[in-house]
C-alpha cells in the first residue's frame, strides 16, 4: 500500500497575500477550514505546516482564492486613434507606507495580546494581581530585547511563554502577598472550575490552557512547553481525565473550551497602557545598569585599596627557636664514676682536716 503524497501549499507569504487580497481574516479563515485563528496565523508565519484533512481543506481553499482572484480581470475600453496618438500619461509612484517605529511596533503588540494574556494568566494562578504583573514582566523583558523579539517568527507566543514562566514561578509562594487568597469567583460553577485548574500540577494546567483555551495544536503545545509531542499528549489526558473526574460535564473538549473562555472573560482583568510598560522596562533597565556600575565601582576601590596596602617586598617569617650548640645537654642523676668517688672523698676530707678559719675576736 503506497502513501499518496500531500498536497502541495503555497508559501507562507503567499497564503497571507491570498487571504488579504479576498478581505478575510483569520478568524473567517478558521471558521472555514474548521481550526483556531491561532492556528492559521502559524500557519502564515510558516511556524507551522498543515497536515492530514486540514491541509487538504486549507489547500483547497487557498486554490479557490486564487482562482477567484484570477477570474475577475480589470476591463478596459479598446483605445480610440485618438487616444493611441496621444501619449500616455505617466503612471503614479505607489505611495510607501512608513515603517513602523520600534516604539509603535510593541504598543501594536501590546494592544493585540495583553488582554488575552492577562486572562490567561489568571486561569494559571488564579490571582488578578499577579496575572497583571506576569504579563507586565513579560513585555517589559519583551521591550528590553526587541530586536530579537521583533525577529522572531511569533512574537505572541515569545510573550506568552515569559509570561507562563513568570506566572508559574514557585518561588511566589514566599511572597507576603501569596499568604492572603484573592477573592474567588461569584458563580458556583465558576468557582469549581478554577479549584480543579488549580489541583493540576503546573505542567499539566499550562497544557490544558494551551491545546484547549488557546487553541494550539500538539506540535506547538509541545514547542512552547519544551517538551516531547508523547509527553506533552500524556499531560493532556491526564488534565482531561482530572477536570472530567470533577466536573463531568467538561468531559467534551469543546465545552471545556466555551468554558475557559467563559472563566477568564468573566474577571474584570485590565492590563496596564503600552507606555506605562516600556517606561517601567526603561526605569528597571536603568536601575540594573545602575546597580553593576556601583559593583564594578566597588569592585576596583577594592583592589586599588588592596594594592596599596599590600607590602613591596617579601619578608619571612620568624623561625622558631633553635638549641644553642657546645651546652651539653641536661641528663638525669645517676651512679657515679670511680673518679667522680675519689674527687668526692678527697672533698670531704680536706673538709674535716682544712686549715683553721679566722674567727673575730672583740678587743
């Protein structure tokens, strides 16, 4: 049995171009094709190919939009004598369009993605507070390392990945303000679902958020988790099979979709102005700039001061005593030598039998 091969696609430019050149969006896109919007952006960009059903539907598609692009020619009027005399006027240069500043570049991207991603922030910790701060952070880093974020092939995701590390650090829990819980939701149903995103081991609660909140597929999920494609789907069971054991009407993934975009969409959760935000990246840039100018600084008067207290020449240090040579050295009393006898005699003798000592007398 042979494998029939896939059907060709255009480029990744191309498929933009032939979309827009219909006036469709992703979202029209999507709903024809029968995937997420996000999907067909990665498609666009080229992050991601096409495959099975999808691509066939995708591909047909995009031939129809080719072909009704072709079918409808611009008519023009035969040319009279007259006018095949006359010269023809000089066509009008294409007005160019300014290119974007870096500045209103972010705040474009800003604009299109931190709404949602503020609300998928707080479906991962369930804190308004620190779903606004994730995101923050992560266009703050985002605004320090533009140009490469402004290169990459998906600047959504490079900022939805910051912000899910960011959000997902364990190290919030030693922060005073993770001692006191938020306010829960109102409803009854709202306030079950989120306990049971909670329960989820990180891991599986971003996967969950990813493949069925917002749309990826298994490929891209397991892309932007770093992880393997069998891991990532095993995250994705085991997330289904927890939330489905809770709530059993979330057993199909479609319903789970409506209601996670129904639980994020029902906190009030408003992300801070685009200039707020590249002013507080420029603000902490400074201070970290700042701060390893004063440790450089401190570290060469430190070493200045070292040098210059430091001694010129080599000096040994002071041996210990040493023992003082021709001394004999101390031995313990013992017997004595024949000698060392007649010496003794010859003493005690000359004691008894010495010459009389001069006594004084009183005149």
């Amino acid at each position: 049995m042979t494998q029939s091969p896939a059907t060709p696609l255009p480029p990744p430019k191309e498929r933009r171009r032939l979309r827009e050149a219909r006036s469709l969006t992703q979202a029209q896109v999507a709903a024809r094709v029968g995937v997420a919007p996000s999907t067909v952006r990665a498609w666009e960009t080229g992050r991601t190919t096409p495959r099975g059903r999808n691509r066939e539907a995708y591909a047909s598609l995009l031939a129809e939009l080719a072909s009704e692009g072709a079918d409808s020619p611009v008519r023009t009027k035969a040319p009279s004598p007259e006018a095949e005399q006359a010269p023809a006027p000089a066509p009008e240069p294409a007005r160019v369009q300014p290119a974007l500043t870096p500045a209103q570049a972010f705040d474009t991207l800003y604009a299109f993605c931190a709404p949602a991603l503020v609300r998928q922030a707080y479906l991962l910790t369930g804190r308004r507070e620190l779903a606004r701060e994730s995101v923050e952070r992560a266009f703050q880093l985002a605004w320090q390392r533009w140009p490469e974020v402004a290169r990459d092939r998906d600047p959504a995701g490079w900022v939805r990945a910051t912000a899910y590390e960011y959000a997902l650090s364990p190290w919030h829990r030693f922060r005073p303000r993770h001692r006191h819980p938020e306010p829960p939701p109102a409803e009854a149903a709202d306030r079950a679902l989120l306990d049971v995103l909670l329960e989820l081991p990180p891991p599986q609660r971003r996967t969950l958020l990813l493949y069925d909140g917002v749309g990826l597929d298994l490929p891209e999920t397991a892309a932007e988790t770093e992880a393997s494609t069998p891991a990532t789907a095993n995250r994705l069971l085991h997330a289904r099979e927890a939330v489905a054991a809770r709530l059993p009407e979330l057993s199909d993934p479609a319903r789970l979709h409506l209601r996670l975009a129904e639980l994020a969409s029902m906190q009030r959760l408003r992300a801070a102005k685009p200039p707020t935000v590249r002013t507080g990246s420029e603000r902490r840039a400074r201070f970290w700039t700042r701060a390893a100018i004063a440790c450089t600084v401190a570290l060469i008067g430190s070493t200045a001061l070292t040098l210059r207290t430091a001694p010129t020449h080599y000096e040994p240090p002071v041996p210990p005593g040493e023992k003082v040579r021709g001394v004999p050295p101390r031995v313990a009393p013992g017997s004595l030598s024949e000698r060392e006898r007649e010496l003794r005699a010859k003493l005690r003798e000359e004691t008894v039998s010495g010459p009389e000592r001069l006594v004084p007398q009183a005149r």
